[in-house]
C-alpha cells in the first residue's frame, strides 16, 4: 500500500515576503501609471489641484528638482485661469 506524504508547509517568512514583494510591485505598477497620468494630462494635473493638492505639489516639487524650473506649474496656472477653471 502506497502512503502520500503530506505537502510541506510553506514557512511564515516565505508567506511574508511573498506578499511584500507583490504588495511593493503593485504599488510602484500603481505610482507609475499616476505619475505617466499627471505627466501626460492637464486635466489630470487641474483634477489633483482641485481635489489632491499634496500630491500635486509633490508632483511639482520632484520635477522642479529635476528639471530645476517652474515653468510646468506656472503655465497650468496660467492655462487654468484663462479658461476660468480655477
């Protein structure tokens, strides 16, 4: 008679890092897809200005470290009050 050894049981550890590296995957897919948005659209730019102005400036604040200029935030808010959005 042939007997099945039971499955071994994946350690606490292994479970754990699983789930974080998925999680830290899932949050840089998330930050990218945001960031390529914000990069991309002016509407998104003025959607994050009306309802989620931390993450807009910090948006601008990083491409103002890159690129050393204002020039993307003044000319949203110069678009913006031209067209009387804002």
């Amino acid at each position: 008679m042939l007997f099945k050894k039971p499955a071994p049981k994946k350690s606490i550890v292994k479970r754990f890092l699983g789930v974080a590296v998925a999680g830290e995957l899932a949050f840089a897919g998330a930050s990218f897809f945001f960031w390529n948005k914000l990069n991309s659209d002016p509407d998104s730019r003025l959607y994050a200005y009306k309802n989620f102005k931390y993450f807009l400036e910090g948006y601008y604040m990083i491409g103002e470290k890159i690129c050393g200029n204002t020039e993307q935030r003044d000319s949203d808010y110069r678009m913006w009050k031209a067209q009387n959005k804002i």
